[in-house]
C-alpha cells in the first residue's frame, strides 16, 4: 500500500528517500483539504469564527509566507534555509486571531511546504519537520494579549515563542532522525547548533525590521483590520 502512494529513490547525497507518485500527491492534496476542514471545525466547536474577511487575511499571510520561503538568503547543505520573513508571516496569524487559528494555519503552512518539495525519510520525519514544526509558529497567538509596551510587545514576544516552537522540532528531528550528519559529536550538541545557524540570523533581521517604530505602527494598524 504505501509503495502505492510513495517510491524510494536516492537523492544527491546518495542516501534513501521516498517521494510521492502521482496518488501520493493526490493522498497529500486530500490530506491538506481535510486539514483545512478540520480546520473550520475545530473553530467552530470553539466558538472562535472567522469573518470571510478574516479568512482572507489568514490566506493573504499563508500566501506571503510561501512566496517569501523561495526567497533564501542562504541555504543550509543538511536543510534548511534563511528566508525573507516567511516564519514572520505564519506567526503575525496568531497574533491577530490567538493559538488555535495561528496553529492550525501553520500545519496548514507546513503540508504546503511539504507537497512544494515532497521528499521524506520517513513518515514521522516528515510529521515533525512539517505540520508539527511549522505549526509551533503559531504559538506566537498565545501572547497575543500581552501588556507590554515599546520593543518588548505581544507582536515581538509572540514572534520570539513561535521561533522557539519551531526551533525545538527542528532540534527534535536533527537529534531522532538526522543523528548521523554529527559524526563524533554529540547528537543533541549538532542538532542545536546547526538548526541555530538558519533559525537565529532570520529571528533577528525579522525582530530588528518589525521593532522599526514605522513598521510597528503599520503592523499595528493591520491588525485593527484584521481582527473587524
């Protein structure tokens, strides 16, 4: 059955990976629209319902998110890369609708991620890197409400806690999963070394860009838009 969906395949470093074939894309593409229906249901059980508009604006940022995640400063040899404020964009979901929207939208995100590039090593590498890695951006959300004033707000700290999230699967699935690429080091070491190396430089330039007094007004107005 799963050779139906996925063949194996070498990719340039020569090691084992499984890619899908054309039912797997099609299995991929039902599992994203079931995530989106859960999606809606999830909210709906939680009395948490979006306007079309707001919708639209959970849209519009997934859709700024996968156009910014091509545009990559640097790309890492083992995985992962640098990009254009594309964590910032799944994370500001949260901050205008709180965790569950904001968490949703990044499994979301991530199987997006996943069927633009569909290659795995196996199914649970590819459930943590994916839909549970991207989603943890959404905890951004859970700070949304938080007091704070100047450079230390919800919208900066929120960002911060999502990075995190993310950080931790990404160590996570270096330390279960890619634990050979550390040779005679320790695992645990590498994998928070390497997955700093990508995550940290765009935590930063995001943080210094959205801490800019115009910018933080305009993200505060868009905001007030968002959440109407």
């Amino acid at each position: 059955m799963f050779s139906f969906f996925f063949t194996q395949t070498t990719n340039s470093w020569d090691e084992v990976i499984y890619v899908p074939t054309t039912a797997g894309i099609i299995l991929l593409a039902a599992i994203l629209v079931a995530i989106i229906a859960l999606f809606s249901w999830f909210l709906k059980k939680d009395q948490k319902k979006l306007t079309a508009k707001q919708l639209a604006f959970c849209g519009m940022a997934v859709a700024i998110a996968m156009v910014l995640s091509f545009i990559k400063a640097f790309d890492m040899p083992m995985g992962g890369s640098i990009t254009m404020f594309s964590m910032f964009f799944i994370c500001i979901i949260g901050y205008w609708y709180g965790p569950s929207v904001g968490i949703m939208a990044g499994v979301a995100y991530g199987m997006l991620q996943f069927i633009v590039e569909p290659q795995f090593y196996s199914i649970p590498q590819m459930i943590v890197d994916y839909p549970l890695a991207f989603g943890a951006l959404g905890l951004s959300g859970f700070l949304r409400s938080y007091p704070g004033k100047g450079v230390v707000n919800s919208l900066t700290l929120g960002y911060v806690l999502g990075v995190i999230g993310r950080y931790c699967f990404a160590v996570l699935s270096g330390v279960l999963f890619f634990a050979a690429y550390a040779g005679d080091q320790n695992p645990i070491l590498y994998s928070l070394t390497y997955n700093l190396t990508y995550i940290l430089p765009e935590a930063i330039i995001t943080l210094i860009v959205i801490m800019l007094p115009p910018v933080y007004q305009a993200l505060k107005k868009l905001r007030v838009e968002a959440v109407k």
